[in-house]
C-alpha cells in the first residue's frame, strides 16, 4: 500500500524530491562501497561475482600501500654509492647520462657536478642491506623487508608519474589499483568501504594528491576509494545532521530505497543501485567507523612503539595505526600518501624532516602487523612515483644540495604478504644512474601486487569504450623472483 501511494505521488516530480533527499547523504565522499543489491538480493552484477574469485589462492588478503609522494632520495634512502662522495662535485660522465632526457629544471644548466649522500650508510640484518642512518627504526626489521632498488618508469614529472604507479596510466579518468582490487575481489567486510585513503603531510616540500589518484574511473562509483579526514568527522558528510534519530534515519533511507527502486523499473540506470548501495554503507560506517577511528583504547605499548604522534589525528605515525586498524577490519586496501619529499633543494634538511615522520611509524606498522600474526597475509608497500638525479640541481655544498626528478632508477621495499624478506633485488651503477641487474617496470610491480592478491593482471579487464582496459594496459609481467 505504502509503495503505490509513493509511486502515484511522485511520478510527476520524482527527480527533484531524490535530489533534495539526496543532498544529507554525502554521496561525493562516500563512493567504492559493495553491499547486496538492493533490488535482486545479489551482490552486485553477474560479471561483478564472477570477479569476485580470485584466479588461484592468494599469498596476500589486504594491502597498506604508504605511498611517498614527492619522490624520496634513494641515495638517501637504501641505494648506497660512496662513488658519489668520493668524486663530489665531478662532472657526470657522459658515458652514464647517455642523452637521458632531464626535466626542464636543470635540463638548462650548465654543469651536473656529482653529489653523494649527506648521511652515513651502514649494513643491517642477515641481508646485510645498506640502509642510510636516517632510518634506524627501518633498520631494525630489515629482516622483514622486500628492497628493490631497480624500479624505473617512463614519467618524469609528478602528476603522470604519481598517476602511472596508482592506474597504471598516466593521464587521468583510469581506475586506481585499490578500485581494480575492489571491483575483483569485493569487501571482506559489508560494514567498511573495500578501498580507504588516508592523507599527511610532512615538513618538506610537497607535491599535491588529488581525487583522481582514487578514482574509480569508468568501474561503478561503489569501487572509488574513501577518504578519511582528521576532523570530528573522520567521514565527510557520515554524520545524521542535527535533530535527526538513527530510526528516523533508516525510515528515510526505507522511503529512498522505495523510489529509488521505482526510478530504477522505470530507467534501468545502475547508478540508481550504486546510490542506495552507497546509502545503506554509510547508515552502516555510522557505526563501524567511530569504533575503528578511535584509539583511546590502544595500550600504551602500541604508542610507545608508533610513537606520540600517532594519537595527533592526520599525522603519518596515526595514519600509520589507522591502517593497521582498517585492514585488521577487513578492509582490502589502505592507501596512504605522505606528502613533502620533493628535495629539489636543500634536501639533507629536508630528508631529516621526512625521515622523522616516517621511519619509526613504517617500521612499527611492520612489528605490529606481525605481533598480531597479520603480516603473512598483509602486503606493506613503502615508495614514491621516482628517483633523485646523482647529481645536484642548482648550488652545491657537501651539507646543501638538491636533487632533480630520476626516473631511471629508484628504490621502493615492501613487507609480508607473499614477499620475499630479508632481500634486496636488483641492482644500478656505481654512480646510482642506470639499472644494471634485474630492472622491474612500473607495469611489472603492479602485475606482481595483482599476483599476490591471487589476481592475473591479463584477466582482470573491463570492457570500456569499446576495448578491454586492465591495470597494466597491455605490459607488465609478475617478478616471481620476488615472491616467497
């Protein structure tokens, strides 16, 4: 009876009272969510189910990816090349540079007088991996980690290059890797987004992050990912507004679901599903969330080990133990950024900064994942979209100098989930500017991380615009020596 009246009401003005009733909702910031379809009681499309199994049995569940925008140094980092410092201030050999194109920022100067690294470099752990004196928490679980100092990519400046290593494209309007992941292997938990983003900066130099770099791009809005604030509410828009009960809140979503459904027989338009889909997530983050966001109960031994600033809301260190929090709940993939690494200048200076907001929190996110018998089957990713030049853009002295953008060869590490620990692969000169063993493309990571996830990056498609899209276009290939 109640659903005749509503159909008989609104068929004259249906569009405008669902959009005023809309408007509450917060459906911009609430987007990748995957519940039961409202309408057929299954979970999603057809095609949506038959991704949702992966292609063989998985060595990673969940994946925390901290991702280091602005490029760190890997010669400041885990690329070791004392060449640099005892030829300071020496012309880079043609020989090395080879024509490599340079940014327009020191493709003018006139000179690219070599520069080695500010900071000590010492060898740690079974691997005996050189690790710069900035990181002694990394350091101390090096046993632990993945390093692979042979990573390379096409890009050379920030937005395509950030863009290449989160949708594996570098202009925009492309799914990112947590939507690809959404859209094959769905939410472990209906009361949580399967894709979350968390954003710090740090005291260097920063690098913007934008919507796009979570974008759901051409998959269904329920796999963009959800971006989480450091205000009273860690959700945008999540909260009832003012004067409304949680009961009232689920009758108004009842009557929405109703005529949603009646828009829905009528226009067929699946974005009317993804809307209610989307509805009925938050009504149910309302209560997931606070929980989860709230770290008043962690023991003092959790902040001893992430360290004071993981209870200041924004931080990386909180971050840090927020994704431990949400993968811990199911959630398939966190994704941090970090911003302030782009040391164009006076980049010793600037690495300290960085390095004091990260390395203690990667390191105990690491320790914490393992202490809770999570690590096996959590994959932990800690890199940036390039390298830094060997040599110094603008003045140089011994204690100040900068870096330009290197995509030739950098270092990324990562931890559990499948990996390898204790290794370090691949390999570049001894004047840190070309890959000499093993090199591993951007499309070659990405297929890797689909592989331990129990995915075939050639088989996880959509069909778009006429032709099949995947996360590694038409590259890429699994390094299996990386995997454990």
């Amino acid at each position: 009876m109640e659903k005749e009246i509503l159909e008989q009401g609104l068929n004259h003005n249906r569009r405008k009272f669902l959009s005023r009733l809309s408007l509450g909702v917060g459906s911009v910031a609430l987007g990748s969510l995957l519940i039961p379809d409202l309408f057929s009681g299954k979970s999603g499309s057809e095609e949506a189910i038959m991704q949702a199994l992966p292609h063989f049995a998985p060595k990673a569940k969940r994946i925390i990816y901290l991702f280091q925008n602005g490029a760190p140094s890997q010669l400041e980092t885990f690329d070791y090349k004392p060449l640099l410092t005892k030829n300071f201030g020496q012309e880079l050999p043609d020989s090395i540079r080879m024509g490599q194109r340079l940014t327009g920022m020191t493709a003018g100067q006139s000179s690219f007088p070599l520069v080695g690294s500010y900071f000590e470099f010492n060898q740690y752990g079974q691997s005996r991996a050189w690790i710069s004196s900035l990181f002694p928490h990394l350091a101390s679980v090096v046993d632990e980690l993945c390093i692979v100092k042979s990573m390379h990519t096409e890009a050379i400046n920030h937005d395509p290059a950030l863009t290449f290593f989160q949708t594996g494209a570098q202009v925009g309007n492309r799914p990112s890797m947590g939507s690809w992941l959404s859209y094959g292997l769905g939410s472990e938990n209906e009361n949580l987004p399967a894709f979350c983003v968390l954003l710090s900066r740090g005291k260097g130099n920063g690098q913007g992050v934008y919507s796009k770099l979570w974008s759901n791009g051409f998959l269904d809005a329920r796999h963009q990912g959800v971006q989480f604030s450091n205000s009273e509410d860690p959700v945008l828009y999540l909260s009832d507004p003012d004067g409304m009960t949680r009961d009232q809140r689920r009758k108004m979503l009842d009557h929405l679901a109703a005529m949603n459904d009646l828009n829905y027989r009528e226009f067929n338009d699946p974005q009317i599903t993804t809307k209610v889909q989307q509805y009925e997530m938050a009504y149910r983050m309302q209560t997931a969330v606070p929980e989860i966001t709230d770290v008043s109960k962690e023991p003092d031994s959790i902040v001893k080990l992430y360290g004071p600033e993981c209870l200041v809301p924004g931080t990386y260190a909180a971050n840090c133990l927020l994704a431990r929090k949400l993968s811990e709940n199911g959630v398939r993939f966190v994704q941090l950024y970090h911003q302030g690494w782009d040391a164009h200048d006076n980049l010793p200076n600037q690495m300290i900064g960085q390095a004091k907001d990260v390395d203690q929190a990667s390191a105990a996110l690491i320790t914490d994942l393992k202490q809770r018998g999570l690590l096996d089957e959590t994959l932990v990713i800690w890199g940036g979209e390039f390298g830094r030049t060997n040599y110094c853009q603008g003045k140089i002295a011994p204690a100040n100098y900068g870096r330009d953008h290197h995509p030739r060869a950098f270092s990324i590490f990562m931890a559990g989930g499948g990996v390898k620990s204790g290794i370090v692969y691949g390999e570049t000169d001894d004047f840190g500017y070309n890959i000499t063993e093993n090199p591993v493309h951007v499309h070659d990571f990405q297929a890797t991380v689909l592989h331990l996830m129990g995915i075939d990056h050639e088989k996880l498609t959509y069909k778009h615009l006429g032709r099949r899209y995947r996360l590694t276009d038409v590259h890429g290939k699994v390094v299996k020596d990386l995997i454990a």
